[in-house]
C-alpha cells in the first residue's frame, strides 16, 4: 500500500513539473475582461441588490517566472432599498469607477488557472433618495482602497470564469472571463 501512495505521489509531482512548462493562463499582453456579478456589502438593513461590475485588465510587466503586472480599470453598481415604517423607503445608489493593477502569479503550475491580486483607488458616486419630504435626498462623491483576491479558469483559450473575494463594490464576487 505505501509503495502504491507513493507512485501516486510521484506522478502527481511529475504531472505538476511538466505543465509547470506550459503555457500560462496569463502573460505580458494578455487582455481580459470580467463581467460579474457581487453579492455582500456595508447595508445592513432591507434589500440589497447584486453589485453588477465589470473590470477590463491587460498584461503589461512580467516579473521573472514568479508573476506578471497587469493595469486596467473596474466599474460597477448596486442599490439598496431601506423599507422603514416611519420615515418611508430610503434608496441607497453606488456607481463605482477605478483603476486597477494586479498581480498575477503564474508560478502556479496549472496550465488554466491564473490566480492574482488586484489594489484599486474606488471613486464611488453615492446617493440617497427618501420617499417622504422630511429629509432632503443627497449625493456624494468618495474615494477608498479596494483590494482583492481573485481567481479564474478558463474552458478554452477564450472564455472562463472567475471569482473575487475582498472589497471592491462587494465582498464576494463571479461571472465570466473573456480572454483577447
């Protein structure tokens, strides 16, 4: 039985050698758009819709076989609908635009898989809409960090999907990967 494990485990590490040679989901002049949609936030009350976003990035610095730098840019929005009894429904908008620079590590040695990083500078245009005429709607603009984790796979050359955990429009975050 233990030499069994341990053949397993040397074709595995062998099988992980070889495709460490292939070609990476992610290289200096890869294009990549991601459409996606996000759920969790800072509302703690009512109805919080999905965060819609997308975020286009290309590939611009490779780091020696450890990584490549990519730039690009992230918008998205959601809206929040308070129902309160008492001072009728408050609706919460957020439009967010950044730029955005990833990292991405390519020493991972699985031919489909780009895992990466990504830092933002959030501009985020918020309003707040009331249902009654005691308060006065308002706007406004703020600037915060994002940063994420995030991961993609890809079926084909073209066409994956990826998930983001962190803080951009929302906490958790997926849809699809499209590759130029």
């Amino acid at each position: 039985m233990k030499k069994i494990v341990l053949v397993l485990f040397t074709a595995v590490l062998c099988c992980g050698l070889v495709q460490e040679s292939q070609a990476q989901a992610y290289e200096k002049g890869s294009k990549v758009l991601n459409i996606g949609i996000g759920v969790g936030g800072w509302y703690d009350f009512g109805f919080i819709s999905p965060g819609v976003s997308a975020s286009f990035e290309v590939g611009v610095w490779p780091t020696g076989k450890f990584g490549v730098i990519g730039i690009g840019a992230y918008t998205g929005f959601r809206v929040a609908v308070d129902k309160n009894d008492f001072f009728g429904d408050i609706t919460y908008g957020n439009f967010v635009l950044a730029p955005r620079g990833t990292y991405h590590f390519t020493i991972i040695p699985v031919e489909k898989l780009d895992v990466y990083a990504a830092i933002q500078l959030i501009t985020a245009f918020e309003s707040i809409n009331y249902d009654d005429d005691f308060f006065e709607d308002s706007n406004s603009v703020n600037i915060y960090p994002g940063v994420v984790a995030g991961v993609r796979y890809y079926f084909s050359d073209r066409f994956g999907v990826f998930g983001e955990v962190g803080y951009n429009l929302n906490y958790l975050t997926g849809g699809i990967a499209l590759s130029f």
